[in-house]
C-alpha cells in the first residue's frame, strides 16, 4: 500500500489525522515516534533553517532533496507544502512528478502569485492569482499525479488578503470544481466565524476520505 493510500485510509478511519511539520529527517523522526499520522514538509521551516524569509528564496531542488532525506527516515506520509508550485501550470506537472517520485503522499499548493511573499509579513503584499488561473494549476496537478490517491490539496490565502469569507468561499468552491481533494484555508485571526469553524475548510473525496480538520462541503 502506498503511503498516499495509508493516508486516505487513515483519514476514512478517523475523520482526523494529525500532521506535524518537520523540516529534517530528525524532525519527522520525532514526529513518528510523538504518534503523529504524518509530517508537513514545511517551506517556512526550510527557509527558517536557511536564515531566509519565506518569500520563493527556496529552491524547488532544495525543498526535494529535504523531502527525499525525510521520506528515507520515516514511514510517515508526507504532505508537502510546495508553496505556488514554483510558477505556472507548466512548473506545477514537473513539481507533481518530482514529489511524488521522491516520496510525497500529498501536496499542498496556494493561490498566491509567484514569487509569494509570506503570510505572516506585516504589511506584506498578499496578491492572488485569477480563480480561472489557479484552476488550471489545479487540473495541471491532478492530471500529472502517477497515483490516483495522491492528494492534492488547494490552499486559498483569500482571508490572509483581507478579501474576506465571501470570496474565500467562491475560491474554495472553484478549485474543488477544478478536482481539488481538499481545501485549506489559512486564517490568521482564527475568528469563531471562520471556514474551519464553519465546517467549510475541506472536502470529502470521491472515496470517502476526510481530512485534517476537515468537513462535508455544502
């Protein structure tokens, strides 16, 4: 059973799964002995390491060759956080490829334009890209998966640009059109009205599987 496979299970077992952001093989080592389900490949970690903001300094290679060191240490499965997915459409079917080669069991890919600029900056530019734009980098991802279970995961930074619940919600329904498995919705204010708390935050897949903190769509 692939580890993408393990996941989906884990989560049509539990309804919930506990990921835990690692950004070494002894990090994720931690993670797996902790009990966590499995590890966040974090850009923001790596950058941290690095001494660097999280703003695209990171190099897809150097991202990879973290996941490939963390994916020999650990059974986990891993959810990599790919940021825009290093460009366009294009960049996001090589970024497919190469994760899911070097062991990723998901990924997690935002609306933002690229090169991004983090979400926790103060005062930071937090541009999105179209809705039409991003649903193709959706189709792009899901078309270039080899394993059907692979998720695929769509993060929309509408709340973190102050576009508000309304359009976050019209980006989360458009990329789920777009075959997304799952929506993440970061809030940096987690408001008691916000999507998580809404139940808005994720999607159930085709087969039935849910997701970290994540709940049935309207």
């Amino acid at each position: 059973m692939s580890s993408a496979k393990r996941l989906r299970a884990r989560m049509t077992e539990t309804g919930l799964v506990h990921v835990m952001a690692a950004h070494s093989p002894f990090s994720a080592m931690l993670a797996e002995e902790a009990g966590f389900d499995g590890v966040w490949a974090s850009g923001f970690e790596l950058s941290a390491l690095y001494g660097l903001p999280d703003m695209s300094l990171i190099s897809m290679t150097q991202h990879l060759d973290m996941l490939r060191a963390i994916a020999g240490r650990t059974r986990l499965a891993i959810v990599a956080d790919i940021d825009t997915g290093y460009g366009n459409a294009i960049n996001v079917i090589h970024a497919i490829t190469e994760y899911e080669r070097a062991g990723a069991s998901s990924v997690v890919i935002e609306d933002k334009t690229f090169p991004k600029v983090t979400s926790l900056a103060a005062e930071g530019r937090q541009d999105l890209l179209r809705i039409e734009e991003f649903q193709g980098k959706i189709e792009a991802a899901i078309s270039a998966r080899s394993d059907p279970d692979f998720l695929v995961i769509a993060r929309t930074e509408a709340l973190i640009a102050g576009l508000g619940e309304v359009e976050a919600l019209h980006r989360a329904h458009a990329y789920m059109e777009a075959g997304a498995d799952m929506i993440h919705d970061p809030d940096p204010f987690e408001k008691q009205d916000s999507l998580r708390d809404r139940k808005l935050c994720a999607r159930l897949d085709r087969n039935g599987a849910a997701g970290h903190r994540a709940e049935r769509l309207p």
